[in-house]
C-alpha cells in the first residue's frame, strides 16, 4: 500500500493519505520516441552526462584538449601580427588530434554498447516497441553525434576566433565547410567501426583495448609501410596503401575532395580517381558496420 | 474475456521441440505456467511478445495476433526475465524511468511512474543507491519494477522467485499476487516450483516437453494436490504430541498421507511432521480444532511444495483425465508423445 503524508495547513499533525495503486492513461508515444530517447540518453551518457561523476571526467578531459588546442590556435593567430590566415587548415586539425579522438571512441563505445550486452539489459529492450533497427540506428547515431560534437566543436571555435582576427570571410567559411564535412564523415566512419568492435566484446576493458588497436595499429602499420616506400622511392604505392587505416582513408578523401593537405609522406594525396575509391571504401566501411550491427543484435535478442 | 490464447501453437528448432500444439486459453487473474526446465516456458513467452515466429499455430495476446501486432502487444505488455538484467552502474529510479522512456512515456510522467512503481513493489531510499550494491531480493524488484512503470495490462515473469531466500520469496509472491488484486493487471508467471504457484496463482497451467500436460484452476489442483506438513509441540499430558495429533486426526476422519502421515526422507524434522491430506478448506479447520482440543502448540501448518516431478508422479490419472477433457493431451506417464 502506498502512503503520502501531507502536512494540513495551520496545524502540525501530518495525515496520510493512502492512493494507492494508479493506473497510467496518459500518452504513449511509440517507437520513434523510444527511439530518440534511446539517442539522446547514449549521446548524453557518452560525455559522462547522467552517469556518475567518474565516468564524465575521461570524455570531459578530451573534450577539454580539443577545444583547449583550437583555442591556442586561436589565441596565436590573432597575437601575431601580420597574419592572415590561421595557423592550420581547418581539415588537419583531427588528423594532427587523431589520439585523442582514437580515446574518445575507444572509452565511449563500449559504454554505448558493451554495458546492454554485458549486463543482458538488450531483452528489456526488445520487450518494448523499439526493434532491432530502432536500437543499432539510435546508436549508431548518439555514437557519430557525439564525435561530431568531439571533432566539430573546435573547429567551431576556430571559426569564430578567425572572424574575430577579421581574416578573410569567404576564405575561412569555405575552410571550416570543407573542415565540417571532414569530421561528418570520420565521425559516422569512427562511430560505425567503434560500435561494431565494442559489440563484439561485451567486457568494457577489451572493448576498450581492441578499439584502440583497430585505430592505432592499422594507421602504425600504414604509415610505417608509406614511410617505407617513400624511402624506397615507390611514391604510387603511398596512395592506395592509404585506404587501410580509418584515418588515413579520412585524410585521402579530404585531400581528394576537401582541399586539405595530405599528412601522407611527401603531401602527395591521392587525385579526384583515387579519391573517389577512397570515398567508396568509408562508405562500404559505414554500411558494413551497420550491417555487422544488425547482425549481431539479431544473435542476442531475447 | 481471453488474455492469452494459443492454438495449436508449435515451435521446432532443428534438433528440438520447443512447443508441441500448445493450445492454452488464459484468462485475466494469476495463472502460473509450471514446467521442468527445458519444458518450453521461455519459447512460450518470445512466442508471446511477437520476438519469435511460432512454427505453426497462431497465438494471440490481449486479442492481438503475436505474428502481426507485435509492436502493439510489446506496448501493453511487461517483461520480466529469469536472468540478471540489471547494470550495476546506475541506480534503480535512473534505470527504472530510462526504461518508462523505452516504452513510450513522456520524460514526466516516466519519472512519476518510477517513483510511484518502485514504491508499490517496496524500494525506498535505496532506490537512489547504484544497483550493484543491492541484494537478489532488491534486484528482483527492481527487475520487477521495470516490468510495471508503465501500467501494462498483463505482465509476463519468468521465474521471479529464482534465487530468492524462503522469505524473499514469500515476499515475491505475496508482491506478485497484489499486482493483480491491487493493480489490475493480469500476470502470467513461470516456475519450476509447483506449490508456490498453487497458493499464488488462480490458474495453474502445467507444460512438459512443450505439450498442455494440465490446465485447471489452483481450486480444482488444490483438491486433489494439497498435502499439508504439520508440526505441534508436545505437552505435558501428551509427551508425544505428534503421535496424539496423529491419532486425533484419525478420529475426525482426516486422511494422512505416506506412512502413517510420516514421510521420513521428505522434510527437515521429519518424525514430526504429520503430512495431512487436505480435501479442502474444512480440513484447516478439523486440523486447528484437533490441536486445540489436545491443549498442543501449533509450530507449523504449511503446504508442502511440490516440484514438477511429483505431479508427474503422483498424479498419473487424474491427469490423464483431465487432459483428455481438455483436448490437448497425448502424453502419458512420462509427459512424451506416443505416436
């Protein structure tokens, strides 16, 4: 029995008033609502936002660095004099904070996805009106959102600091368009490759490692073999071994596309052909991760 | 009106047969589905919640059809899981109205309904404590708290005494059956346990191998099941107070069950406890009287549990009667088909 104690105006005693059991007639507002809360709670939860206050101090952190950086960046290109320009392009920023952004994905995916799978929440889930879709969509979605915030909110700051520094308006808001469009792609890119290795694994600390490989071995491995054939003088290989890492696929597709200049050995980036197999391979990369996604969730219903 | 109604329902998996043309009609109320593990309970309840394609039969929920309306049935419908389902990270009201959200309520009327929900099934100021820090008793509610917040018609439990003390358990039970009288909503609740369903349930549905091996309601089983363990104390005009209740009992014409009413391996404290056959209400009272009458303390009187495999035992022909009225029975004494 439930009870509610009000204190009666004007007196001191308390009364309890038992209201027992009350049935719900209010609004059920169905799947795609379920599905947007879904969204936003793994998006909240992913920079430690209703959670406890020790897992907001890693996402915090690195959200910190980021925008920490653009702010110096910021802070020099409008100290010096006689600049025109900032001191980096838009586009190199995730490319030179390529660590941090790896972290950021590493220590949040498997929170979006380990934890359901690892606790067994996911049947809680599918006994609700969301389906199998509504839940790789959703996250899959707050995960992207939430690089994009990651990546997308220095280069905002940079933006706003380069107007500041009265540089040049169309030349800056082409750079920070290109520079958007950029970390659009690698967030859904990290985002999708992220989810499906943390799914993979329900335990949070191997989730955790194993993302952290996927990202830092193949781009070790990648431009430690472009070093080589740069030494070796064999400068076409640099291009195509390119696409075997999620960063330097980024780095190919902006620099094909986007005006960027290529961290590739020697700057040489692959052309508009090359580019174009490189923009084919993340989007494969995304699909396949979705893909993966329902695939796996199929398997761990109910 | 039918809560529940399958027909013919049949599930087959390459190597097994989960369900074998169940045929239930499940009405509102307390109906405890009683089965070995492996008897089919949870295909049943998948099947149920639209998760699972049945192989063949059709099955309907609050009068919707599992294999087309299973988005609506998952909206009217709570589940609660046998397994651990909870993350340990969070606290109950956190995680409780996170899954109001999943079920279509507005943020404000979520967080109500948690609040009001986890105070019906007994979480108080721990409801803001992370749940890792609960005990199985605390746990359960909380998985059973999630099942309600958002006021469904009908919940399904799967074994939601699982791991629970004898009184966690009474408590569960007792919580389960004022879900019904006191919330309105039906339950379907599984157990491999036969006597705490019979004194919860109003309908006791009994599956083997994924065949109707009993439908009836728990008055009917009650009849013909209840076995109740007594226990008094001696006194000083009857040393042997078990010996005297058992010839008092004799003399009212009550029957006893096993070997003079002892049944030596079953029970702690076996030699004395007398097993009475209960044939109904009137037999609770020839038994108070009897005590009373001989000046004897009462230290128990409680009805046994039976497991599944007793029923199987024990009840060879009043079974096979009552499954062949129902029209849904082909097995015999070993629950397996025959043809």
């Amino acid at each position: 029995m439930s009870t509610e104690t009000g204190t009666v105006a004007g007196n001191d005693t308390s009364r309890i008033h038992n209201i027992g059991y009350r049935s719900y007639d209010g609004v059920r507002l169905g799947r795609a609502y379920a599905r947007r809360s879904l969204y936003s709670q793994t998006l909240r939860g992913s920079f430690g936002l209703g959670r406890s206050a020790k897992s907001k101090v890693l996402p915090m952190l690195l959200c910190g660095v980021m925008c920490l950086v653009s702010l110096i960046l910021v802070a020099v290109a409008i100290a010096t004099p006689g600049m025109t320009k900032l001191p980096i392009k838009y586009t190199d920023f995730a490319i030179y904070l390529q660590a941090v952004i790896g972290l950021f994905i590493a220590s949040q995916a498997p929170q979006a996805v380990s934890r359901d799978l690892r606790f067994k929440s996911v049947p809680l889930y599918f006994s609700r009106p969301i389906e199998r879709v509504d839940y790789v969509l959703a996250k899959f979605a707050a995960m992207t959102s939430a690089l994009l915030i990651l990546t997308g909110l220095p280069l905002v700051i940079l933006f706003v600091g380069a107007l500041l520094a009265k540089f040049d308006f169309a030349d800056q808001a082409k750079g920070f368009g290109q520079g958007m469009v950029s970390v659009a792609l690698l967030s859904v890119l990290f985002a999708g490759l992220g989810l499906v290795v943390a799914a993979l694994t329900p335990r949070r600390g191997f989730g955790v490692a194993a993302v952290i490989a996927v990202l830092t071995i193949t781009y070790g491995a990648v431009s430690t073999v472009q070093a080589i054939a740069w030494q070796t003088d064999s400068a076409g290989a640099i291009t195509w071994l390119g696409l075997f890492s999620p960063i330097t696929l980024i780095d190919g597709v902006q620099t094909a596309f986007l005006g960027a200049t290529s961290a590739f050995p020697g700057g040489d980036g692959p052309g508009a052909a090359a580019g174009v197999v490189y923009l084919l391979v993340v989007l494969a990369l995304v699909a396949g991760s979705y893909a993966v996604l329902m695939r796996r969730y199929r398997r761990v219903g109910l | 009106m039918t809560v529940i109604a399958t027909e013919s329902l049949s599930k087959r998996f390459p190597r097994v047969t989960a369900l074998d043309r169940l045929s239930l009609d499940i009405g509102p109320g307390v109906t405890g589905l009683v089965g070995s593990n492996g008897a089919g309970k949870s295909t049943l309840i998948k099947i149920l919640l639209g998760l699972s394609p049945a192989t063949e039969g059709r099955a309907a929920v609050l009068g919707l059809d599992v294999a087309t309306e299973g988005a609506a049935i998952r909206e009217r419908v709570g589940y609660m899981p046998e397994h651990d389902c909870l993350p340990p990270d969070v606290s109950a009201t956190e995680f409780v109205v996170h899954m109001a959200r999943m079920s279509g309520l507005p943020p404000t009327a979520a967080r109500e309904r948690t609040a009001d929900t986890l105070r019906h099934v007994g979480l108080y100021e721990e409801r803001y404590r992370p749940i890792g820090g609960y005990s199985t008793g605390m746990k359960q509610r909380v998985k059973l708290a999630q099942a309600l917040v958002h006021d469904p018609k009908l919940v399904l439990l799967d074994e939601p005494t699982n791991g629970l003390d004898p009184v966690g358990r009474d408590e569960m039970l007792g919580l389960i059956r004022r879900v019904h009288t006191d919330f309105g909503i039906s339950v379907l609740v599984t157990s491999h346990l036969l006597g705490e369903l019979e004194r919860t349930c109003d309908h006791v549905v009994v599956i083997d191998g994924g065949a109707l091996l009993r439908s009836s309601s728990t008055s009917d089983f009650t009849q013909i099941t209840t076995t109740l363990a007594v226990e008094v104390t001696d006194s000083d005009t009857h040393p042997d107070g078990t010996d005297a209740l058992r010839r008092a009992l004799t003399g009212a014409g009550v029957k006893l069950v096993g070997h003079d009413g002892l049944d030596a391996a079953g029970l702690p404290g076996a030699g004395h406890i007398l097993l009475v056959e209960a044939t109904g209400e009137e037999t609770y009272d020839v038994v108070r009287d009897s005590v009373a009458g001989l000046g004897l303390g009462l230290i128990r009187m409680e009805q046994r549990r039976h497991h599944i495999a007793e029923v199987f035992r024990t009840e060879e022909a009043p079974r096979a009667a009552v499954a062949a009225t129902a029209g849904a029975g082909q097995q015999k004494g070993s629950g397996r088909d025959e043809h």
